[in-house]
C-alpha cells in the first residue's frame, strides 16, 4: 500500500506536478500559497519537501542559480512512480468517501 | 535593507541563523529561495516590513527543529510537578535525579541532533538554547494548568514543601544556563560525529 498522505502533503506534491520543469522551492511555495488561499512558512514546505524525498515520493535535483538569488542554486522537485501512487491514493480514498452524497452538502439550519 | 527590490538584502545576521540551521545540501537552494521571493515578492509589496516576513520565516525553521524537543522537555517538568503535588515527600533524592537526568539526556540530544544535522557546533548551542526557552514556555503553562485543575490547601502545602512557587514559575527559565553547557558540548559531539562520518564514507 502506498503512503498515506496528508492534505499539506497533497498539496505540495500537486504543486510539484502543475509546475513540472519549475518545481523548485520558491515556485512550490507560492502555488501551495495560492491553492490553499493562505500564508505558508517556507520552513513548512521545506519540511514536507524533505520528507517526502526521504520517502521516496519526489526526488531532487540542483539546478542553476541565477543573480536575484545570488547565484544560489535552485533545487528542482519530480514526482517519483511511489508519489503518483500515493496521490492516486488519495484521490481515491477521497472519492469513495464522498460517493453518494451530493457536493456541497446543504446544512440542516 | 536598500530601496531597489533586486539588490535589497535581508538582516544579515538572519540569514546566517538561517544558513546555520540548515543541512549542507539546503544551505544554498533554501536561503537563495528565501531571497529570491524576498526580493521579487515581498520587498515590492510589504516595503518597510520585509525583513519583518524574513525573519518570521527563519523563526519558523526555529521553531520546527526546536519545538518537539522543547515539548518533551517541558512535559518531564509539568509531570515532576504533578507527582510532587500529587504524591508529596520529604526526600527528593530519587526524584531528582531522575528529572536531572532526563533533562541533561534531553538536551545532549537537541544539541547533537542540530549540530549532527547542519555540521555546526553553534547550531547545537542556538537550538538547545531555543529549545529550552520555548520548553520554559510551555511548562509555565502547563503547570499553572495543573494548578488551576488541582487547586486545593493540600496542593498548596505539597508546593511549599516542594520548592515553592517560584520553583515552579523561575526553574525552567533557568535552564538556559544548562542548555547552553549541554548545547555546546552536544553541539562539538555532534559536529565531528558528522565529520568523522563523511570522512569515513569518503
């Protein structure tokens, strides 16, 4: 069974897949930022990111910097075969959750 | 801080705490991230109170190394408390040893840890040393928790025979000194632990 998956940690992940060749840390804190509507610690991200490598769902790769950075290098993100199973996963799980019930759900008040 | 977005630069001293606290490999990518978005984003559009959102940011890689630890650190305490309130003696001996141990066992580890993870002995003093003040924090809270729950004339007077109030409420503050001992000699330990490992691998 693949890993199972918090919601920061799905968000980060689909940050990595929607930015594709761009997912370095910067870019990946602005679009979990933007998908989640709110302030995220780049220490938050960074954490998730770490793990998620440490468990083998994305790997990670130094790319070039450029000046407004320093000359720092960037680290770029891919999702790896155990982080695709792992979304599709969750995915799932979400959908049999929800299925038969009609989104969004009316309150009773 | 100067006016132009792309040669504007954070506190300087932050972004070495920030370097310092993270691993060799993410020295570079995570603080040239953390500059990029500062000078392309934040600069533009927070002006005056950039630096501000640059050191939230490094307090908050703070935070995640130093709270868990500081968290377990202050849960020994707030339970010394409740057993000394809630089964009194006269004779601490056994007690304290315990607690003594525990405490130093816990911040060799923060500072070993910290030091282990980033290659720096200083890293291990600044960690252990936050770690301790934050678990002051929590343990103030946690005790005076416990009392609120437990207040009663027995309670009062298994406090006064255990150290008193100010034990309770000035100890843990006090743990800085100890943190800063035990961070630094972890902090060496853990530094050439690491050194002693690449060069072994290498």
């Amino acid at each position: 069974m693949a890993d199972v998956l918090g919601a920061f940690e799905q968000a980060v992940l689909l940050g990595v897949v929607r930015l594709a060749d761009e997912a370095y840390g910067r870019a990946i804190l602005n679009e979990v930022q933007e998908r989640l509507g709110r302030d995220i610690a780049a220490g938050a991200v960074h954490a998730t990111l770490e793990r998620l490598e440490k468990k083998k769902l994305l790997s990670s790769r130094l790319g070039a910097g450029t000046p407004v950075r320093a000359g720092r290098a960037r680290r770029y993100y891919r999702l790896q075969p155990a982080g695709v199973r792992a979304l599709n996963d969750a995915r799932a799980a979400v959908d049999t959750m929800w299925r038969g019930l009609t989104w969004p759900l009316k309150g009773r008040a | 801080m100067t006016s132009h977005p792309s040669s504007a630069s954070p506190p300087a001293w932050a972004e070495a705490l920030l370097r310092l606290l993270l691993a060799p490999k993410d020295r570079d990518s995570v603080s040239g991230d953390l500059l990029e978005q500062y000078r392309d984003a934040i600069v533009p559009t927070r002006g005056a109170t950039a630096d501000a959102w640059y050191l939230r940011q490094v307090a908050s890689f703070l935070w995640r190394r130093a709270w868990p630890w500081a968290l377990i650190f202050s849960g020994a305490f707030v339970m010394r408390n409740a057993y000394d309130w809630l089964v009194p003696t006269t004779d601490f001996h056994v007690r304290s040893q315990v607690t003594t141990y525990f405490a130093i066992g816990t911040l060799l580890l923060v500072g070993f840890g910290a030091a282990w993870r980033s290659g720096s002995a200083l890293a291990g003093i600044v960690v252990t040393v936050v770690a301790s003040q934050i678990a002051a924090v929590f343990s103030v809270v946690g005790s005076s928790v416990l009392l609120a729950i437990l207040k009663s004339p027995e309670i009062d007077r298994a406090i006064a025979g255990s150290g008193g109030i100010d034990e309770v409420y000035l100890l843990p503050f006090m743990m800085i000194v100890p943190a800063v001992i035990l961070g630094t000699v972890a902090g060496v330990a853990g530094k050439l632990g690491r050194r002693a490992l690449s060069r072994g691998n290498s």
